[in-house]
C-alpha cells in the first residue's frame, strides 16, 4: 500500500513537471541539461522530467520603463532636469534570455546615456522645441543595441523638462516681456487704426462739404444768372415799348415834355435842399426846357 502511494506521488510529479500551459502573450525559454533547447509558445507543452526545464519566462506584451530622471547639460552649459519613459516589447525571447545579463537595466542605462548625448548637442530653447527630435533619437539608438538583447524600443516620451529655478524666473520675465510687448504693439495699432479712421473720416467729411459749397455756389450762380436774365428781359420789354411809345404819334414830344418836366424838379430840389440860391450858368436853358413844355401842352390842350 504505502509503496503504491509512494508511486502515485511520484507519477503527479512526473506529470506536473512534464506538462506546461503557457499563457497567451508569453514565451518560455527551455533548457535541457543547462543548454537552450527551445521556446515554449502560448498553450499545452510536454517535457522531459528532470532534464528539462523552464529556465526564462517573458513577457511578449508592450513594458513601460520609467527612466529616473537625470541632470543633462545643454549646449550653452545649462542644466537640465530631464524625466522621461521608455516602452519596449520583448521580440527574441532567446536572446533576452542571454544577450544581456539584465536588459531592462541595460535599456535603462543606455537612453540615459544616449538622452544626455541629444541634449548636450542642443541649446536650452532648443530642447523645449525639439521634443520629438530628442524622442527620436533616442529610439534609434536604442533600437539599434536593443537587437543583441532580443528587445524592441518602441518610442520613448520625455515627460519632465525641468531647467534650474534662476532660469525659469529669467525664462518667466521673457515671457512677461513678450507678453507685454505684444500688447503694446496691438495697443500702437489700434491706435493707429484709431488715426487712420479719424482721418479718413475727416477727409471724407471735408469732400462731403466742399461738395455741397461747391454745389450751393453752383445754385446761387444759377440763381443770379436766371435773376439777371429775368431783369434783362424785363428791361429789353420795357425798352421796346418805350421806343414803341416814342414812335407812336405825339410820342417825341411826351418824351420832351417829361424830359422838362424832370429838369425843372430837378432845379427845384436843388432850390429846397440848399440855403444858396443856385442859378445856371445858361438860362436860355432853363427858358427853352420851360417854353418847350408850354408849347407841349398847349398842343396837348387844343388836340383834347
């Protein structure tokens, strides 16, 4: 009894050590007497008891790797906190078992190295500006040494930029500068927009104005043009009907009569208007204009 029990131990130990479920997205390195023999893929797998066994497991899936943050130095011999992470994904599960005694060390390590490389060749701008440059570097780097190690980088993010705090309040007064730089060009041309609308408001204005005096100069001398025509007319009519008058029978000596007539009111408001007696110098002016009106009416009267 106690020796079929003895035998019933050992055949679930022969079978727990023959037979390996390896999971989905895994690799299992096998080794049969200390050397590589093979790599176990996902699902049911038999060994030989006691000369194989599982010497690596891996994990196929994509890793992220922190990469503690380090002190680089720019170009212009500025520090510079740098944080960034890095994902790889095992591809050769023989040569990550083999190539390197730790390769996540060794990944570690190396984009380090290689970020402080980058950053070293760049000035402190150019490091806040040039994110995937740096990343992409990086990479290649990796990825060129990560193949003895059966690894594949995948893309690396630097996380952190962090520059000492002198230069940041610096970095912050430039900003500030800019900033209010900015305004005052925006406020200069608003300004000037201010002027130039002003002004453009005011010329047009003045044309609007001159345009009306322009126009209202243009009516009055319509106006006066018309009126002066308007009075012309008028004093052509009276000028003809006056010489239709003097043509007229009797129509000379009216005029004579009333040419009389006005010089001897004449004379007389002369005679009122001064203290002086004024005489003309040729009476037989005044004795013919007073004799010709005579005559005028008394052929008036006997004509009536």
């Amino acid at each position: 009894m106690e020796i079929a029990i003895v035998l019933a131990v050992i055949a679930v130990i022969f079978i727990a050590r023959s037979l390996k479920i390896v999971p989905q997205q895994n690799a299992w390195v096998v080794e049969r007497l200390g050397k590589f023999d093979r790599t176990l893929t996902p699902g049911l797998s038999l060994l030989v008891p006691f000369v194989d066994r599982v010497a690596y497991k891996h994990s196929l899936k994509e890793v992220p790797l922190d990469v503690p943050s380090q002190v680089c130095i720019t170009k212009d011999n500025t520090q510079l906190q740098v944080d960034g992470i890095l994902y790889f994904q095992i591809t050769d599960p023989m040569r990550a078992s083999y190539g390197s005694s730790d390769y996540i060390i060794a990944i570690t390590q190396l984009a380090q190295t290689t970020l402080r490389s980058v950053i070293g060749k760049m000035e402190l701008d150019k490091t806040f500006e040039e994110r995937d440059l740096i990343n992409a570097a990086v990479v290649n780097a990796l990825d060129e040494a990560a193949l003895n190690w059966g690894v594949k980088v995948l893309r690396y993010e630097i996380k952190d930029l962090t520059p000492p705090a002198a230069i940041l309040h610096a970095m912050q007064a430039q900003i500030t500068a800019e900033r209010e730089k900015r305004a005052l060009i925006a406020a200069s041309e608003g300004r000037r927009q201010e002027q130039i609308n002003i002004a453009t408001g005011e010329r047009e204005a003045f044309i609007a104005r001159s345009e009306g005096e322009k126009q209202a100069e243009i009516n009055k001398a319509a106006g006066e043009a018309a009126a002066i025509i308007a009075v012309a007319d008028a004093t052509s009519d009276a000028i003809r009907k006056i010489a239709a008058a003097i043509q007229a029978p009797g129509g000379e000596q009216a005029v004579q009569l009333k040419v009389a007539e006005k010089a001897v009111d004449a004379y007389g408001q002369l005679a009122k208007a001064n203290n002086t007696m004024i005489v003309p110098g040729n009476m037989t002016e005044v004795s013919a204009l007073i004799g010709t009106a005579m005559t005028l009416m008394g052929k008036a009267g006997k004509s009536a």
